[in-house]
C-alpha cells in the first residue's frame, strides 16, 4: 500500500476524517516540540507533522487512520453495560452531606433537636 501524505487542510473541517476546527487540530492533534506527546484526555500519542517546505506540512495518512482507530478504541472499552430506566429508580442514591446537615439544623431550628436545650 502506497503512503500518501495529507494536508492538515484535509484532515481537519467537517469534511475531514477529524471533524474539528483548525485551532482544536493543530492545539489538541498535532504534536508540537516540548510539547504534551499524547491527545488531551487520552493515552493517544499525536500526529506527527512531515515538513514539506519552509512553510508547509503534511501527516501521513496511515497514522491519521491510526489516530481515528485508537480514539474508536478507547471509546469502546470505556462503553459500559446499558441500565434500563426502570433499574435506575430501584437504585437507592445516598443523600449528599450538606443535604443531611441540613436537615438536621432545620429540625433542631423546629425544636426537634438538642440545640434548644
């Protein structure tokens, strides 16, 4: 198989294989020197640029292909086993702190506590 080189141009937009913005590639994709190695987040090493001129640069195509298949990867290890709605009411939920104080400075106000005595 052939190596094609793309352009970040064709990379990224809404048409690109990474459907994000110019500034969330190049920021969050695109590996920069003494910069983080991996994808914000994720354990996903960056793409690494080609230098083809003073000014321009390319990715080559097979590790942007990789990219897209580690972060389907990850989403799919991180999927949990789907809870019907109906299970979500019989799980009993522990009330937070603060609710809890609450009430019981509210029943002492009520003269239901030994804060009155």
């Amino acid at each position: 198989m052939a190596k094609r080189l793309l352009r970040p141009k064709q990379i990224w937009g809404r048409q690109g294989p990474i459907p994000v913005g110019r500034t969330k590639f190049d920021e969050d994709y695109v590996h920069h020197e003494g910069g983080d190695e991996f994808i914000p987040g994720t354990n996903i090493p960056r793409l690494r640029l080609v230098r083809l001129g003073p000014r321009s640069v390319a990715a080559v195509e097979q590790e942007v292909e990789a990219v897209i298949e580690q972060l389907m990867a990850e989403r799919d290890a991180e999927r949990k086993s789907p809870v019907r709605t109906g299970d979500l009411e019989k799980i009993e939920q522990p009330e937070p702190p603060n609710k809890q104080s609450k009430h019981r400075h509210a029943a002492a106000e009520q003269g239901g506590g030994d804060a009155n005595r």
